[in-house]
C-alpha cells in the first residue's frame, strides 16, 4: 500500500514540477507588517478591544499587549528582514499614535518613525508605508469613526502631514489596507472596534468616505510631491460556492468585498496593490469550512489558482497598470503547507508576467507570527516562530531559509517545488493547529486539530 502511495505521489509531482522558474532583477520580494499587529507602547481601540475580551487567543497569552515590541525594539524585526533579503518592506504609522486630537500632531511620535524608517532604509530595502491599515484613533471612534463625515477630514490632515514628513523616505504609499473588509468588520458583523452589527448604511458609508479620501489624497500628492506612487491594498478572494443558490450568493459577495471600492477611484492609482491568500467558500450568508478543502489556520481555503484568476480580471478592469501583490501568505505553525503554498503562489506569479501582467513584487505575510486582529495570537502566519514565554524569542521556520534562497537566486527550482510537495505529502492525515470555527465566522482561543488532507491544490 505504502509503495502504491509513494508512486502516486511521485506521479502527481512530475505532473506539476515541471521546471524551474525565474524571476527579473527588477522583480520585488518583501514582506508586511501593521502597527496593530506589531507595536508595544500603543495604547489604541485594538488594546481595549483584547482587554474586554473581544479579541480571541489574547487573554491567554503571555504578554499579550506588548505584541512584537516593534516601537522599542524594531531592530529585531528589521534585521531578520534584512537576513532574509527582503527588498521591500512595508509597514504602517498607526493614525492615532501622530495625531493625538483633531489638528494636534505627536512630533515625538513622527520623528521616531523617521528613525524606523531610516533603520529600514539603512539595511537598503525599499518602504511601503500604509496609512490606514484597521485603526481609527480613540478620539475618532468616539465620534463615529468612518461613519461621522469629519473623520476623512482629521484623515486627510494626518495623511498630508505624514507624506509630507516621509515623503523622501518611502518608495510606494497606501491609503487604505482591504477597506471593504474594515467596513464590514466593524459596522456589519461586529467583529472589530467597536463592534457595531448590522448596519448595511453605515458600512456603505464609510466606504463612501473613504473613497472620498483617497481620491483627494491622490491628487494632492501629485500636486505637491516629487513622483509619488500611490495605491491601495485591497482584499481579494477568489468566492465561490457549491450548488446554485451559493454560487449566485458568491457572485454578489464577490462583487462587492473584491470591486466595490477600486471600481470607484479607478485613474486615481497609480499601482493595483492587492492581497490574496485563497478562497472563500460561500454558503448562505457566511463563510463555510468544507471536508474536502485544505485550510489555513486561519479558515482560508488554499487555492493558488484564484490569485491568477483575480490578476487577470484586474487586467481586464484596469487594463496594464502595474500590480502588486502587497499580501501573501498562510497561517500554518507546523511549516509543513508553507513551502508549497509559496512556492505555488509564486509560480502564479511567474505565469502571470509571462502572460503580460506588469507584477511589480511579491510581499509575504508575514515575516514573524503576530496579533492577527481579533483572532488573536493562535494563527501562526510568520516565516519566524515567537516563544511569548521567553522574552518574545524569534525562532526562524525551514521556510524563512526557503524564501531566503528564492529571494536570494531568484528562481524556484524544479527540486524545491518537489520537495516542498513531498513535505507536506509526508504529513498527510496528521493532525495540525486549526483556529477557526466551524462555522467560518470566528477565530478560537485555543486551536482544534484539523487533519493534513490528501488532495491536489496546486496550480
């Protein structure tokens, strides 16, 4: 039986691996991080969140506010990145950390930022630097957040006063990190500050204004800086369902969570940044968990084939203008999908500029295991393991050294894609870290077992 297995496997991985792939000089590897995954010292919406017991896997961890200790010891984090080869590293300014009140601007805060920044740029990686990426300031939310039209005001205004400060610091600029998923989190489902539930209007408006924001942040820019490239990061899922009713139900939530937001500030980009990480399997009104799929830890279905499905439907909106993909990754604490599912991903990639899609760089999530909003601390994205219980010590996992060599030779050879595939084939029916219901809609505090499944997900 044992041999029966190892030559199916063998078979299936002749089918697939068929060569190595390689990719330009000019071609961006990186990697991602947000202030509220990453910052200690950041007394924001997120912190009173976890301490009402609102965030799961946060109580029960150890040191659970201090997340990564980004803003007092941001050198761990940057030189790992720098050991990596990282070319592009973004991160974000957290909004409320710089303006503390309407019109009143930290100078403190801002010009230690510019040291991060510079402590990035001195180990010679580009910046992407993000200005909203799921956080309003205290002093916003109390007065509606996004739903109270001042608020993309007292934006423009910190937005404004950063890219001016760091303009000649960053190389590319977001506006806003996956809005639709902010929107809807937070006023619809409840599942971000300040938990507000279904309230479709406040959702849509919201979004209203932060498109409003962008489109004039855009233009302002170009009036104003030397050569700013500015786009979004904008989530993508490749939604699909099982039978009629869920495929319709599919096609409306897709339309809207993948287009609702670039369809209205298209011209007002100037590259399509976009994150992926798999499918979003539809049935009724939520996200289902099926038997036969491979997940993430995370509750992402793994299909590398919706990334290039998505690319080319942004083609076919936006014709040529360059894409970005500004986030990928999978939640896997055992390392043993990880391997392939970059390498998959990145054979996407590869593809995709061999079919003509300008694909300016490819950036990971993440570089070490964070506060993954309100799942907490249980889904393990990172390239590096944290051992909370001992001063927060990084631990590299085989497929940091993996991205390393990819990044560092540029190209995915025919023996690492064999290899990564014989991993996690080894491991088939063996039991691994799952943080997500069953339900699909909310994370755990502690990860159920969830078995390797023996199915072909590969491009």
């Amino acid at each position: 039986m044992m041999k029966i297995l190892l030559l199916l496997i063998l078979a299936s991985m002749s089918t697939f691996a068929k060569s190595d792939f390689k990719f330009s000089p000019d071609f961006l590897f990186g990697i991602a991080n947000a202030p509220g995954h990453v910052e200690d010292q950041l007394d924001d919406v997120w912190m009173d969140f976890g301490r009402d017991g609102k965030i799961k896997a946060f109580l029960n961890q150890t040191r659970p506010e201090e997340r990564l200790q980004f803003w007092t010891r941001p050198e761990i984090e940057i030189d790992l990145a720098a050991e990596l080869g990282t070319q592009v590293f973004r991160l974000g300014v957290d909004w409320g950390r710089i303006q503390t009140a309407p019109g009143v601007f930290d100078e403190a805060a801002i010009a230690r930022y510019k040291e991060i920044i510079g402590m990035i740029r001195n180990k010679n990686m580009k910046v992407m630097l993000t200005l909203f990426h799921f956080t309003v300031p205290k002093w916003s939310q109390d007065q509606g957040g996004w739903t109270n039209k001042e608020t993309k005001e007292h934006f423009i205004s910190f937005s404004q006063k950063v890219m001016k400060e760091f303009s000649p610091l960053v190389d590319f600029w977001i506006t806003f990190n996956e809005p639709e998923i902010f929107a809807t989190m937070t006023y619809a489902f409840g599942f971000f500050p300040p938990a507000q539930k279904g309230s479709v209007v406040q959702t849509i408006r919201s979004m209203k204004e932060m498109i409003k924001a962008h489109k004039i942040l855009y233009k302002w820019a170009h009036k104003n800086l030397p050569d700013p490239k500015i786009g979004i990061s904008q989530h993508m899922g490749h939604h699909t369902g099982r039978g009629l009713v869920n495929k319709l139900l599919s096609k409306m939530s897709g339309r809207f969570m993948n287009w609702y937001f670039p369809n209205r500030i298209k011209g007002y980009m100037d590259y399509f940044g976009f994150n992926y990480y798999g499918a979003e399997w539809i049935k009724g009104a939520g996200i289902s968990i099926e038997d036969d799929l491979e997940y993430s830890e995370a509750g992402r279905a793994v299909n590398p084939r919706g990334l290039y499905l998505i690319s080319k439907e942004i083609k076919k909106r936006f014709g040529d203008i360059p894409q970005f993909i500004t986030e990928n990754g999978i939640a896997d604490a055992t390392d043993w999908i990880r391997p392939s599912y970059l390498i998959e991903h990145l054979k996407v990639v590869h593809t995709l500029q061999t079919e003509g899609i300008k694909m300016l760089g490819y950036i990971h999530w993440t570089l070490t295991d964070n506060m993954e909003w309100a799942d907490g601390y249980c889904p393990k994205f990172g390239l590096v393991g944290v051992d909370r219980e001992n001063n927060l010590l990084r631990v590299k996992r085989a497929s940091f050294y993996l991205y390393q060599k990819i990044i560092q030779d540029r190209v995915v050879t025919q023996k690492m894609q064999e290899d990564a595939w014989a991993l996690l084939q080894s491991h088939v029916g063996e039991p691994r870290p799952f943080c997500r219901s069953l339900d699909g809609r909310t994370g755990l505090d502690e990860p159920v077992e969830r078995l390797i499944k023996p199915f072909d997900w590969r491009f």
